[in-house]
C-alpha cells in the first residue's frame, strides 16, 4: 500500500543537515592533506581491524541511525515504503563508503570497513523506525500537524527548527559557557585576548547568557503561529538538559551539574528577565534588540578569558572517541550565530510585509 504521509520538506531538511553534519564529524579535521595512493575501495575486502572497541561501533551505528530514520519519510513522495526504506539504506551506506574514501587523504583517519558496516546496520535500523514512526514528520503526522499550528509556514518555520536543532546540538561541547555561541578563535587559532580571573570568567557567563537568551527568545517568539510562553521555555528547558546530559556523560562524579556555576545561574536569572522586558517591547525594537544581543554574545564569547579548571574535560572531550564529536558541536557553537542573524533579518522583513499587507487590505 502507498504511504499516505508525504514527507514535508522538514523531513528532506533535517536530513541533509544530519548527512552534511556526519560529513564533518568523519572528516574532521579538515588540514594536512595528503595522496591517497593505492587502492581506495581496498579497505572493503581487508580483514576486520585488530583493534577497535565497542563504544566505537555504538557510537558510529547511532550517529547513522537518525540519517536512516530521516531518509524514509524524505522519499516517501515518490516511493512506497518498502523501496523507501531500501533507498534509505543505500544512500546512507553510500555516504559512509564514499566518507571513508575521502579519508584516503587526511593523515589522522584510517578508511575502515567495520566503520562502513556498524554505519549501514544503524542507518538499517533508523530506516525500520523510519517505516514504522516516519509518518509523523509527513502531512497529517503528529508533527506535522503540531508545526501547522505553531510554527509559522514554509522555509522560514523550517529553518527556525533547523536552527532551534543545532543551537540544542551546540550545547553538548563542555568547554563554553552555558548558551555561549560563535567562538571563532579555534578556527583561525588565536589564543584568548585577556587572562584569566574569576570575576571576569563570571562575567562572561553572566553576559554571554542574557544575550543568547534574549537572541533566541525573539527569534522562537516570532517563529510561532501561536504564540506561547511555556513552548518557549520549553526550548531553554531542553537546551539545559541537554548541558546536563552531556556533562554527566563526560565528566564523572557530579559532571552533570557542572555548568551551573554561579556565574550561568545569575545569567539564567538575568536571561529570563531581559526576554521578558524584550518581548515587552515594540516589534521594531524588539528585532533590533534581539539583533544587538546576538553581536553583543559574540564578542563576550571571543572576548572571554580560556578557564582553566575544566581542563581535564577539555582534554577527553577533544581526544580518542569523543574527537570527531567535538569538532562537530563546536563547529555548530561557532556558526550559529551567523546563521541566525540574516534569519532574524528575514524574521523582520516578513512581519513587516504582513503588517504592510494588513495596512492595504484595509
């Protein structure tokens, strides 16, 4: 029988975002490139590898199992569900072929077919609960119908969930300060502009997240139909958890609360109330002030003294299993907030239409 849920476009979105995100965490880093030599599928046919653990086939089955499940209701329009699920299965096992090829020529990978097996038996299973639970992402499936009803229409609702994903995805990486966003210093390897002291590390905690809570407060205010509080906190509810979760995997002995320093919670507190204040403001107002915190944010987090105590985090986080990882959320930390800027932008010239189309039709 034909699946009647067409995939939305959220569901080819997300997909291209997991697949484009998989890229990086497999190719990570991108430097010192070399000749591949040899031959470049040759590592199909090899012997499995002496070494390699179990945490590494988990984590590389989880990492394609999202892709699996994505891919299902992103062919569903065309396909019926049984090919669907095969075709899900096959691009996904592509990618990871065509990722290990390319990793021919970085010195810090090794092409291997155990990665490209536990890969394809992630993406199969994620594709089985994509046949089975896929439907919620299509027209008439529960999410589709609970975006209808919040989230305003077409590509600008779609981006506002692709961006609310990665500014969750951000806050995995330990090292930031709690909601801290675009710390760009990796990537060009500057080393902070001021040493370290307590009160100007709280101050950036401090700081850093009052702007990010009023940025991201506006830009979820004005991506929902209706509007709502409680769906707004929700987001910085999950944004916490998400903290925690990573921090008590991570780091043992009460690592789950180590961002809640006196310095995050002042800025939670402060947060709350400065987006309440915003969302009190004229729209005008409102969308530059949001625009303001956004800049403001990013220089605080560029700006910020390196601290010194979470080293040992640091040190697991950027290493062994967690590395690809880590150079993922990071890269995600750093880029959001350039991507949420011109979307706040287009934000503004979209209710400014609708309020210049409400002034004609009158």
């Amino acid at each position: 029988m034909k699946n009647s849920h067409h995939a939305t476009h959220l569901a080819r979105h997300l997909a291209l975002l997991w697949a484009l995100l998989i890229a990086y965490a497999s190719l990570h880093p991108l430097s010192d490139f070399r000749e591949g030599g040899g031959d470049l599928l040759g590592f199909l046919s090899a012997p499995w590898p002496r070494y390699w653990t179990r945490f590494d086939v988990i984590a590389n089955a989880l990492g394609y199992l999202p892709l699996g499940f994505l891919l299902v209701p992103a062919a569903s329009p065309w396909l019926r569900r049984l090919p669907a699920l095969f075709v899900a299965c096959l691009l996904a096992t592509g990618l990871s072929i065509g990722l290990e090829v390319l990793q021919h020529y970085l010195p810090t990978r090794v092409p291997s077919n155990l990665d490209v097996a536990s890969n394809a038996l992630g993406a199969a299973f994620g594709a089985l609960l994509g046949a089975r639970w896929g439907g919620m992402l299509g027209d008439g499936g529960a999410l589709a119908r609970w975006r209808a009803r919040r989230i305003v229409r077409g590509h600008t609702g779609e981006f506002a969930l692709v961006l609310l994903v990665l500014w969750w995805l951000a806050q995995i990486d330990p090292d930031t300060p709690l909601f801290g966003l675009g710390d760009l210093r990796w990537v060009f390897g500057l080393e902070a502009p001021v040493d370290f002291t307590a009160r100007r590390y709280r101050a950036v905690e401090i700081g850093a997240c009052i702007c990010a809570m009023v940025s991201v407060g506006v830009i979820g205010w004005h991506s929902m139909r209706a509007r709502s509080f409680w769906l707004l906190g929700s987001a910085f509810v999950v944004a916490l958890a998400v903290k925690t979760g990573s921090g008590a995997v991570l780091v043992p002995d009460g690592g789950a609360w180590l961002w809640a320093t006196p310095g995050a919670l002042a800025g939670l507190a402060g947060g709350a109330i400065a987006l309440r204040v915003a969302l009190w403001l004229p729209s005008t107002l409102r969308f530059g002030a949001a625009a303001l915190a956004l800049l403001a944010g990013v220089a605080l987090v560029n700006l910020a003294p390196d601290n010194p105590y979470p080293s040992a985090v640091s040190d697991a986080w950027r290493a062994g299993h967690f590395f690809n990882f880590s150079g993922l959320t990071r890269l995600a930390s750093a880029l959001w907030p350039y991507f949420a800027l011109p979307y706040l932008m287009a934000l503004q010239l979209r209710e400014s239409r609708g309020r210049h189309a409400a002034h004609d039709h009158r």
